[in-house]
C-alpha cells in the first residue's frame, strides 16, 4: 500500500467527524431569558389583554378630554396594539420567548398591516408613556375604575419591564460576542490578517458589526503557517503552507471554551484554499519547487489539510502564533 493511500485511510476518519461537528454547531443559538417572575407574567397576559385596557381608555370621555393633544398619540398606539393576528399572544410570545399560540398557527385572523406589527413596540412604549405619566396617573386611576386600571397597570408595566430586559440581554450579548471574537480563545493574527480585518469591517457588508447583533462572526485568513506534519517516505516530515480562506466564529452560548473543552467546543471554524510547495521541510515557502493547491478545513485550533500531487498530500496542524503578528 502506497504512503499516499495509508495517510488518506488515516486522515479521512478525522476530516469527516470534523466536518460533522462543523455542521452540528451552526445549530446552537443563544437564548436570555429574564426572571421567572416577569416570564409568569409574560405568559398569563396578552396582546388582546393589553388592547382591551387601550381600549377602556379610548372609551374614557373625561380622560380624552384631559388628554387634549396627546389623545392623538393614545388613538393611534390602541389601534397599532390592537392588530387581530397578534391579539392571541402572550407577551412572552410577542417577544420571541415561546410558542405561537394556536389561533395564530390556525391562522384565525390573518388581518391587519404589516406596518402595524412592525411599530408593535414602538405602540406600546407610547401608549405606556402617555397614559401612566405623572399628569394622567390620577386621572386614569379615578376614571378607569379600581379593576381596569390595576389591569392597565400590570400590563403596561410587563411590556415595559420585557423591553427593558430585551435591551440589556441583547448588550450584553453584544458584549459577549466581542470577547468571543476579540479575547483569550480567539485566533490570533498576522500582520496582513490586521489590516484586511479592520478594513473589511469597515468597509465589506458582511463583515459589518451590526447594531443589534453585534460583531459580524467572519474573518479574513491569508497566513503563512510552517507548522503542518505530514507523513511522507515512511516518516513524519514537516511542511509550510500558506493559507487563504474566511474564519467563522461560534457565538453560541456552549462555544468558547478553552484547555481540552476547546476541542470540541472552540470558538471558531475555518476553512479556504492551501498552498505549499511539493517539497517538505520546516520553513520551506509555499514558492518554492512545484507550488501544489489544496483545500484547509479548521476546527478551532486543530486543522486539516489535503494537497493533492504532492508528497503526504495530507498535512495536519495545530494553530499556534509563535512570533506575533508574523506566523
């Protein structure tokens, strides 16, 4: 059996469970939930709950009138709040933190405006801050009734306190995100592989950071890596590469681990084409005798790669800087 054909029946085993793991951990997505107390709440109230209490105002004559201009700004929130195919969700549900309910998957009322379910949040914030100001309080309260107002109250103040909890979650989810990509499990750079990055983030779509999301999970590879080991000639036998290809950071929740957990649950993946020179030898450049291509798989810091028509066409490394910012 040639040493080609020893080192692929080696290496193929290793490629495809590496592939498989790839392929699982694009799966796993982070969830923040707030406390139990509020998610009880949540759940038990609706949108057609909080519609019904907008709707208790609107029919309020003396809290119109003490209203005067704002009462434009409480007809035009009770009328986005009260959108038919919404009225059925919890609040726990308007916010993305379980099920449709069932009238909503039986599309029972599939009426309405996209527009208004857009400004759902926007309606509701409004609508909050203009009832339950400091002006309106004694009003409401006197006008509305003991029950109905105690109703307005626990509901407007759930939307609120979902609103609140959603906008810290998603900050520090932000922040998180940038320690994934920026801190002490992440890969570390070249030189070349700076400048493309801070470029490419502020210049190339894709690897935009955005403003709900966070850091974009790409990153640009173009690195010399004289680190690979091949088996050729019956021995082990070192190779430099250089390798061109995109990085993808996990932001997964269970990623980002470090000592042995790294392994299996890194921080980043990557993947793009190899170059190295069809001779063997620490610190041999890719230019050097026949250039040979190939393809480079990474998961996280453990890296495979195959180069055809060379001798070990199958090269495999661990990711380290051992000068920094140069390879």
């Amino acid at each position: 059996m040639s040493h080609h054909h020893h080192a692929a029946r080696c290496a193929a085993p290793l490629l495809a469970s590496w592939l498989w793991i790839a392929g699982a951990a694009m799966a796993q997505v982070s969830v923040s939930q707030p406390d139990a107390e509020l998610l009880a709440r949540a759940e038990r109230f609706t949108v057609g709950d909080y519609c019904r209490v907008a709707r208790s105002v609107l029919a309020s004559a003396p809290i119109m009138t003490r209203l005067e201009a704002d009462s434009v700004i409480v007809r035009v929130s009770s009328a986005t709040i009260c959108d038919p195919l919404l009225s059925s969700f919890s609040l726990r549900a308007l916010f993305g933190g379980t099920h449709a309910p069932l009238a909503a998957v039986a599309r029972l009322h599939p009426q309405g405006t996209a527009e208004s379910r857009t400004r759902v949040f926007d309606a509701m914030s409004e609508f909050r801050s203009t009832v339950q100001s400091p002006e309106m309080i004694d009003t409401v309260a006197k006008f509305l009734g003991a029950d109905t107002n105690l109703m307005l109250i626990r509901v407007t103040s759930t939307v609120q306190s979902l609103l609140t909890t959603a906008a810290r979650d998603g900050a520090l989810e932000r922040l998180a995100r940038y320690e994934r990509k920026l801190g002490p499990t992440s890969a570390r750079l070249n030189g070349l592989e700076v400048l493309l990055n801070y470029g490419a983030q502020r210049w190339v779509p894709a690897f935009r950071a955005h403003p709900l999301r966070g850091p974009s999970p790409l990153e640009v590879v173009a690195s010399y890596t004289p680190g690979y080991v091949t088996s050729a000639a019956g021995r082990v036998q070192p190779v430099s590469a250089a390798e061109f290809g995109l990085r993808r950071y996990l932001f997964g929740p269970k990623f980002g681990q470090s000592g042995w957990r790294g392994l299996i649950q890194p921080s980043y993946w990557s993947a793009g084409v190899v170059a190295a020179s069809d001779r063997n030898g620490a610190l041999v450049g890719p230019w050097e005798g026949r250039t040979r291509a190939g393809g480079f798989l990474s998961w996280g810091s453990l890296k495979v790669a195959y180069v055809p028509h060379r001798r070990g066409a199958f090269l495999i490394t661990r990711q380290f800087q051992a000068i920094p910012f140069v390879f």
